[in-house]
C-alpha cells in the first residue's frame, strides 16, 4: 500500500488507435483522456483541463482545511477555472484564472483574503507551475 | 462552443461535508476528487495524481502525434508514473519518473530518443512544471 502523502502513483494505457487514453489509480473510476479534433476525437479530458482540476482541487482542499480549522461551517464550495493557452508550441497556459465561491456564516472578505494567501503557499500544485504560469484567484462570498 | 486550443475550462463542486470534489467539464464523465485521511476520505483522485496524468498524457500524445508522423504502427502503449513529494509545505513534486512503454514495428532506441525530446519540446504540462520539478523518462521499446 503506497503512502500517498511521500509518492503518489498513475497509469495511463492507450485505449484507440487514436489519442484515446484510460487513465487510472487503484479504487477509482477511470478517467478517458482524449485530445481535441483533427488530432484527437474529443472523447475524454484533454491533459490540461486534468492540470486545471489538479490546480483548482489543491486550492479548495487547502481553504477548505484553513476555514474550517478557524471555526467556519462551509455550506457551499465551488471552483470554476479558466486558462488561457499560448499560442506557439508549447501550448501551456499563459494565464488561468480561478473563480472561486464559498458560502459560509460570518466569513468576512478580509479573513477570505488572508486564508487564501496562506492556501497559496501550502498548495503543491500551486508550488509547481507559479513559475511559469500567472494565476489570478477571484472570489465570490456568500453568507 | 469554446475553441480548447485557445481557452480551457473546469469547474469543481463540493460534494460531502468533508473534501470530496466533483470536477467536471461538459460532456464528460465527472471525476471523484478527494484528499487522504485524516484529512479527507480517499473517495477520488487525489490532486497531485490528476496533475501525474496531466503530465503523463501530454507526453503520451505528443509521442504518439510523433512517432506516427514518422510512419511508425503503435500496436501498444501505456505509461506509468510515480512522482515523490517533498516532506515540507509545499509538498510538491521533488522528482516525477514516466515509464514509457511502446510496442511498434521497427522502432529503434535512438528514434525513440530523438522523438522523446521533440515531444518533450512540444509538451505544455512538460514546460509548466520542468523548472520546479526533475521529471525523468524510462523507456521499454517491444518491436
């Protein structure tokens, strides 16, 4: 049994005579990657929405922890990101934006703003691609 | 209609009480994204193996893309990947390593070098993450 908080494991297996992959970690559903028409057939997640989840997951997971840990009862949670590619090879992402939506009971803006920078500094994903990449979080609070 | 190749967009939704995700973009299956205990439930893919499968599938494609451009037949191909994660915040990727299995007729180790490098040239979750993290690529060819 792997240790996930020291290694983490994949395995991707190619599922068409096109770009179709299965993707999978033991005890989960796999996840169909494809890419987008005329290279691909537009059949599962393209690698790149995969690293926006990764990016976005890792944000929420840290907020959430952060809040919950100052007493707050998170009702609602949500996170829509986009990114915007560059348009030479390589295609990554110039800039992404996360649009971030909580509902919570007496969270203030202020308290949202400083759990974030701290959320910021403790996510790996973050970490990883904060060289490279802009990354713009906007926020929305509800009550 | 989004055009992919420009803009790419995800969104993610609190499903539990605790940190499970449902991420999803239209027209695909949504993907179970969860943390490990204690901290969540292990009921979906962790963040950093959705960022492992970012990775490993843009390698995957851009080879693939590659090698059929060159008149090479896949028959067969699948790539592992275990990433280590540093033991401090951020715990990042210190060192990622894909392990490349091929199966075509003909390929020879030095072709598979010389495209390994062009796709690494061309992938743009390869260029996102390459100046924080040492990602190292093992080669199985089967002829």
């Amino acid at each position: 049994m792997i240790d996930k908080s020291k290694q983490v494991t994949t395995s991707l297996i190619l599922a068409n005579d096109r770009l179709l992959f299965n993707g999978h970690v033991d005890g989960n559903s796999k996840i169909a990657i494809d890419y987008i028409p005329p290279i691909g057939d537009n059949l599962g997640y393209t690698s790149l929405e995969l690293m926006l989840l990764s990016l976005s997951s890792c944000v929420g997971t840290a907020l959430l922890v952060l809040l919950r840990r100052q007493g707050k009862v998170i009702e609602e949670f949500s996170i829509k990101s986009d990114g915007t590619r560059r348009q030479t090879h390589p295609t990554a992402f110039e800039e992404i934006h996360l649009y971030v939506s909580v509902k919570a009971q007496g969270l203030t803006p202020s308290e949202f703003e400083k759990t974030l920078s701290l959320a910021e500094s403790i996510c790996p994903v973050w970490y990883m691609i904060k060289e490279s990449t802009r990354i713009v979080i906007h926020h929305q609070i509800a009550n």
